[in-house]
C-alpha cells in the first residue's frame, strides 16, 4: 500500500514539474514583442484643443527590425520630435528623419527605425491640422519612444 502511494506521490511530482517546465517555456516565448506598433491620435474629450494617444510611452527593439505608424481616429496630425533637456533629441529616430504626417481618419506611413547605435529615449510633440500644439512631449508626463536595442 504504501510502495503504491510512494509511486503515485512520484508521478504526479514528475508530471507536475514537466508541466510546469513547459508552461514556462509557453509563457516565454509571449513575451517577444512585435515588430510593428500602431499609435492612435484623437481629439480629447475633455478639450477640444488638446489631443489623446493610447500609448504615450511605445516600446521597440531595433534588433526587431521595428516599424512605427500613427493612426488618427478624426483629424490630421503631424507628430514632430523636440528637443529637451538631457536627452538626446532633436535626433529624429526614423530612416529618413521626416516629421510624421498623419491623414484625418487614415494612418501614416510605416516608419522603419534607424537601426545605428544602442536606441535611446525620443520625445515627440503632436500639432494638428492648423499647425497648433495640441499635446506636448511632456503632457502624461512625458511622450515618446524608447528604443532598445
């Protein structure tokens, strides 16, 4: 009887370390990140002047060979990267560095990243169809995207 127990005891270890072995393997391989990422601009529902993204922070990988667009949910954007203080804009992350035009109700062209050095931190500002500031890079604190390599 307990000859019995001891190898039932074994089996379910043997099968509950398996598992678990293979449920981490699953969970590491969702934490890839995907190459492309879709920002999306629209007016804020708290003032008309000011404008919303759903991801004011974006992170990508360079060695992803990462790829850029935003979208607009209403009007026409240009997203522009700015300067600011101990960071290392102006440079623009983008191959070739252009200012992002976004068409009203459509999506801008897939940017690819610069793939040279070891990423970094860029701000960017977003203006609106009159050329009117309407979300500063330090709105949320702060918008940009981080760049790893």
């Amino acid at each position: 009887m307990k000859k019995s127990r001891f190898v039932t005891f074994a089996l379910f270890a043997t099968l509950s370390c398996i598992s678990a072995f293979v449920s981490c393997k699953q969970r590491q391989a969702n934490y890839s990140f995907n190459s492309n990422r879709l920002v999306t601009i629209e007016v804020s529902p708290d003032d008309a002047s000011k404008c919303d993204v759903d991801f004011p922070v974006s992170f990508m990988r360079l060695r992803n060979n990462a790829k850029i667009a935003w979208a607009s949910a209403d009007n026409a954007y240009t997203v522009h990267f700015v300067s600011y203080l101990l960071g290392p804009s102006p440079e623009n992350p983008f191959n070739p560095p252009v200012d992002i035009q976004v068409p009203a109700g459509g999506k801008s062209a897939l940017q690819t990243l610069q793939n040279s050095g070891s990423g970094g931190y860029y701000k960017y500002e977003i203006h609106d169809a009159n050329n009117n500031i309407c979300k500063t890079a330090d709105d949320d604190r702060d918008i940009g995207l981080n760049i790893k390599r």
